[in-house]
C-alpha cells in the first residue's frame, strides 16, 4: 500500500491530466495507483511509460504527455504548479508562446478578396479585425414571413433527401430485396422447419447529424441574418441538428433558435449574441468547439457546415490544425463561403488557405441557390 | 516484482520471435496483463501495428484470432452465426428417419454454431491474443458493442444462453485513423502510439528480419529508407515497405547500394513508393543524391 500523501500526489496528476483535455475518470486513477504499486514509484521511466499508456487516449495526447509529466513531476516546476493548487487542477497553457505572440500583436487586416458583390458591401470587405464588439444585433426580422418562405421551402427538400441516405447494415423489412435466411429459418420452427415465409431485410436509413458553425463577425454581416433564417429552418425540420454562432467567442444558440414562440426566441438571440459583428478568432472557435463540444457532439455520422469568410486574426496555423481534428472525427464538413461567388475569387486568405486541404466540399452558398447547390452536394457526398 | 527485469524479459522474448520493441511498448504489453484492458495501437500504415499482435502470439506460445473489421461488420460476422445449410439439412434427414428424430436441443447446439473469431476468442483453453484489426474501418454501432463485450467477456446467444468467457484474451485494436475512435473505447484501452522508427531501431529489425543481408547494405537500405521518409511523400514507405526493399535489392544480387546503377534501384523502388505521384517526385538525380548520402 501506497503512503497517503504519494497517493494524493497520483491523484492530483490524474487530476491535472483531466484537466488538460485527456478523457480519463475514475477508473484510470485507480489503475494508476496499481501501476504505481506493481512497478514501484522510485523508478520515474517505467512509470512514465507505464502511465503515458494508461492516461493516454491519442496521438497528440501521447506527445503532449511528457511535458505534462515533467511539469507535474520535476522539482522547479512543480513548486510553481502544484502547491498553489491543491488538487493540482488547472490546465497547463501549451507551449505556443511564438504563436501566442502574434495572436497579441493586434489586428492584421487581410484584404486580397474583393468586394461582397452588393452595393451596400463595404462592411463584408473590411476582413476581420480581432476586437470584440460589443453591439448586440436586431432579430426583429428573423422570423418575417416574406423572408422565410422560400428558405424553407428549400429545407424542407434537403430534409426529405436527408431521410432517405442508407447505410451498409441491413433491417428487417417486408419489402427488402435480401433473403434474411436466419430471421426465416427461426420463423419456420412454428410450422415445423418448413420456411413457409420468406423474410427479407433492407439496408438501414439514418439521419446524419448536421452541426453548424455560423460566422457572424463584421466581415459577414450582410450573410448572418441569411445563415441565421436557413439554421432556424434546418432545426424546425430536423431533430439532430446543433447550431453554434460564433465571432471572438463560441456560443450555442440551438435551445434559443428552436424556441417555438417567436417573440421569445428574439429576446434569447438577442441576449446570447453579445459581440455580433465584432471581430473574428475563428482557429480560437474551432478549438474550442474541439475541447468543450466535439467529444459530446461529433460522432461518425456528423456532417458539419461552417459558413465563413475565412478572415481570421487568430494565430497562425490554428485553424488548420483544429480543422484536421475535427474533419478526423466527423463524417463531412462543409464551408460556406459568400465570396466564393464572387468572379475571380480565389482563397487567399490566410484562414482559408489553411481549411482547404481538411474540407470535403466547398462551396457558395451566398443566395438560396448556391445554397442549394451546396447541400446538394453534401448530400452526395455522405 | 522486479519490473524493470520482467519488462527486460519481455523485449528478449519479443526480440527472439522477431519483433523488435521499444521499452514504453513492453512496459505497455505488461500491463496489459496485470491490469486486465485491452491495448489501443495507432500509427501509420507499415509501421508494424498488426505484427505486436503476432509477435505477443509468438512470445506467449498461443492462439492468434484475429477479426478484420470493415463497413458494415456486423455481430453474425464477429460473434456467431447458426449454420443454417446444416441445420436444413438435418431436418430433412430426421423428416426422412420418422417422427421425433430430432429435438430443438440438437438443432440448436455446438455442433450447428459457427464461431466468428469473437466468439472463438472466449472459448479457448489457453487465453489467445485476439487482434481487432482497423477498428475505425467499422461503424460506431460496432465499436459499442464491441465496448461492452470488452468489459464482461460475455456473450449471450439466445438459443443457447450466456458463454462466459473461459479464458480473458489479451485483446490489442489496431486503427489507423480513417475515424476518429468514440473516447469511450479510447478510455477503456492503453494507448500507444507507434511512430517511424528509429535508425538503430529500423536496423534491429531488418537483421532480425532478414539475417542474410550483408551489414553495409543494411545500414544504406536503412538509411535510404530514413531519408525517403523526410520527403513530403504521399505514402510514407514504412517497415514492411523497406523489409519488401530489402527482399529485392537482395534478389539483385546486391551486397552494396552503389554498386547499382539509378535505374536499377529506381526499378525496385516500385517496393517502396506506392504512389504514381511519389515515383515522379523521386527522381534519379533524387536517388543519387540520396544513395551517395547513405553512403
């Protein structure tokens, strides 16, 4: 048996690696302490080994591991991290200090797409800017009737294709094509082993999850409102389906968008949406829809649809990233980009150059036929 | 327990039945056993995730059952399936021997049950090492059943009640990441993530592999091998590639890599580069260059 204080070190490592993003409970902490007994604690590599394969769940966990061993462990630092917190709760920030700095460095403006298309476009050509804004927008035209009919007349149509995707696994079904020869034969023994009913089975049909991440910084506010009528018209047809805004921070807006009453889905919206057309940090976004949402939300038949620009003041090289890991756990994702239809658009902006390579389609969607055309796409393609 | 000589144990044993492991793998494998949970393995392709299960098999002198998983797997594939041609059959026999020839026990019994590897997995005398192989090739329906079958080791037929298992098999998952794993399963597993190896390490396994091959031409094969990898490939050539190499340069009849020409290697390089647009980045001023460096 292990001294009580070394236990209640162990503990606060488990603890610390919870922290930072490992998926580990209750279980591993005990098994830790077993590894801990069986290989002694006095020789700190087995163990680390030992441990990196208990608390590790994936490849950028088992890279990030050591140093969170040696900051745990290790004398200088563990002064510094440990005592302060009992527990030792608390994530440790990632070595990014060269990248955190130029996130700090300020604003850095990125034209090179020309103008939204629209007259009054001088808004949508401004690219992002890192600073929250602290306006909050108008819903009052959300739910107009004029505005909302043809949309939903087009969701309705991606809504019924949505329910008719199969899958490879097969269920009972009277009109199948597939002989189902177990379900007949376990049928058969009632009339003593003749099969005198066939059975037959169908391939399954499922309903994908749909997840989407709507931009609604400055640099896209002649499309929010847009975005915002087709995800309020998606989650009135569809059951699963998670909508998320986002500009400087992320906020879940899905409970509020389904409210049934209009009026109080306004007043929600209206609450929720604090920083509206304020500035972008959409790599920042992306991450933290990884670390709060995706383990809950992103399953392998999530189709996930991000409306963007790509302006992003982040640090350089997030989006990318964040994006391969997400494009990793779900099934499809989609971005939307209203200057994609702009003539002789071609995706420079940094934000978007780093997307490209981890999205599956890439499209339009600046009016409800392009839009269309989008979700038609995504449709082929899950 | 001395651990630090059992882990030293292990990777002789593991070196002797050809498979060379690094420390944090053997501290892994024996934990496998002492704690009871099955072992994740992730990598890229060719780093030799599929042989840690083989080599265990080797070391522990038993059973390799092995389930292959792809779209639409499914619990008749995996766990069990009634042989229905047979059971037919014994029907018609008892129908043609007179009444009452044949009880429900019979038809529903050992004999007429066909054990996928799941199933053959539980009910053997000595405990196996059962290898899931590319676990992200199947759905995630699966991979929840296949969490549950992991944390009780039992399996209920309805004709035939609940199998309990005789034996807990050391089980090890094999992904390769063409999906991303549900972090249950990731959480019930160890993890450990198989890199490129290193020089030294690459070396160990070619000797091991293929003792024949004259020591010069091993260490440029290796470091050939090691060079390629650094280029911004498709494909990535992992050890079975360079084993594969290895085979054909040996074939030639080479005993040293400067000994042929460009065009020759670059014709045996079809072992190593897998992609049309790999081939074409490499060229021969490239397999110079990369022959006179490995000296």
């Amino acid at each position: 048996m292990l001294e009580h204080s070394i236990t209640a070190k162990i503990a606060g490592f488990v603890a610390t690696i919870r922290e930072n993003g490992f998926a580990v409970g209750i279980d591993e902490s005990a098994d830790a302490l077993r590894i801990a007994e069986t290989i002694g604690i006095t020789t700190h590599t087995a163990l680390r080994e030992a441990w990196r394969g208990l608390l590790c769940a994936r490849a950028d966990e088992w890279h990030r591991f050591d140093d969170l061993f040696d900051s745990y462990w290790r004398k200088p630092n563990r002064q510094k991290r440990v005592e302060s917190r009992a527990s030792g709760g608390g994530a440790i920030e990632q070595d990014n200090a060269a990248g955190a700095e130029g996130g700090k460095a300020g604003p850095t403006l990125q034209h090179g797409a020309g103008d939204a298309g629209d007259a009054g476009a001088s808004t949508a050509s401004e690219g992002a800017c890192a600073a929250a804004a602290l306006e909050t927008a108008d819903f009052r035209t959300l739910t107009a009737p004029d505005q909302t009919r043809a949309i939903d007349a087009v969701i309705r149509n991606f809504a019924r294709r949505l329910a008719r995707l199969k899958t490879r696994r097969d269920h009972a079904d009277k009109s199948g094509r597939r002989l189902d020869l177990r379900r007949t034969l376990r049928r058969s023994i009632g009339a003593g082993g003749t099969p005198s009913r066939l059975h037959f089975t169908a391939p399954r049909r499922i309903r994908p999850r749909l997840i989407l991440l709507l931009d609604v910084s400055r640099s896209m506010s002649l499309y929010s409102f847009f975005y915002l009528r087709v995800a309020r018209a998606l989650a009135a047809e569809l059951s699963d389906i998670h909508v998320f805004l986002y500009h400087t921070h992320l906020t879940h807006i899905s409970g509020a968008l389904s409210d049934p009453d209009p009026w109080r889905a306004q007043e929600r919206l209206a609450m929720l949406s604090a920083g509206w057309a304020g500035g972008t940090r959409i790599g920042d976004c992306l991450a933290a829809f990884n670390r709060q949402q995706a383990a809950r939300l992103v399953h392998s038949r999530t189709a996930i649809i991000i409306a963007s620009d790509g302006y992003d003041t982040g640090e350089a090289g997030l989006l990318g990233r964040e994006l391969r890991a997400l494009a990793a756990r779900a099934r499809r994702i989609v971005w939307i980009n209203p200057l994609k239809a702009v003539p002789g658009y071609a995706p420079t902006a940094r934000g978007m150059a780093e997307a490209l390579p981890h999205l599956d389609v890439f499209a339009s969607g600046h009016d409800l036929a392009s839009l269309d055309a989008a979700l038609t796409a995504l449709m082929a393609a899950l | 327990m001395d651990s630090a000589a059992a882990i030293a144990t292990l990777q002789q044993n593991l070196r002797a039945a050809g498979y060379v492991a690094e420390r944090s793998l053997a501290v892994t494998m024996l934990m496998m056993e002492s704690i009871g949970r099955p072992l994740l393995v992730e990598g890229d392709p060719g780093v030799g995730k599929t042989e840690i299960a083989k080599a265990l098999a080797r070391v522990k002198n038993t059973r390799l059952i092995r389930l292959q998983c792809y779209e639409g797997l499914d619990t008749y594939n995996a766990l069990y399936e009634w042989n229905y041609q047979r059971q037919l059959l014994a029907i018609k026999r008892a129908e043609s021997a007179g009444p009452a020839a044949l009880g429900d026990d019979e038809l529903f019994c050992e004999t007429y049950l066909l054990k996928r590897p799941l199933l053959e997995a539980l009910t053997q005398p000595v405990a196996p090492v059962l290898l899931i192989d590319e676990i992200d090739r199947a759905d995630a329906a699966f991979e929840a059943f296949l969490l549950e079958l992991l944390s009780d080791y039992q399996i209920s037929i309805p004709e035939l009640g609940t199998i309990t298992a005789t034996t807990i098999p050391l089980v090890i998952l094999t992904s390769n990441g063409t999906r991303d794993l549900s972090d249950a399963l990731r959480r019930r597993c160890l993890y450990h993530f198989l890199d490129y190896p290193s020089f030294e390490k690459e070396l160990a396994i070619l000797r091991a592999r293929l003792p024949q091959t004259p020591a010069r031409l091993a260490g440029q094969i290796i470091e050939f091998a090691q060079s390629l990898r650094r280029y911004d490939l498709k494909k990535k050539p992992g050890i079975a590639e360079t084993l594969d190499w290895t085979a054909a340069l040996l074939g030639l009849g080479l005993s040293a890599l400067d000994e042929a020409g460009p065009e020759q290697i670059r014709d045996s390089l079809a072992t190593l580069l897998k992609t049309r647009d790999d081939i074409l980045a490499i060229d021969n001023a490239t397999i110079a260059r990369l022959v006179a460096a490995a000296g």
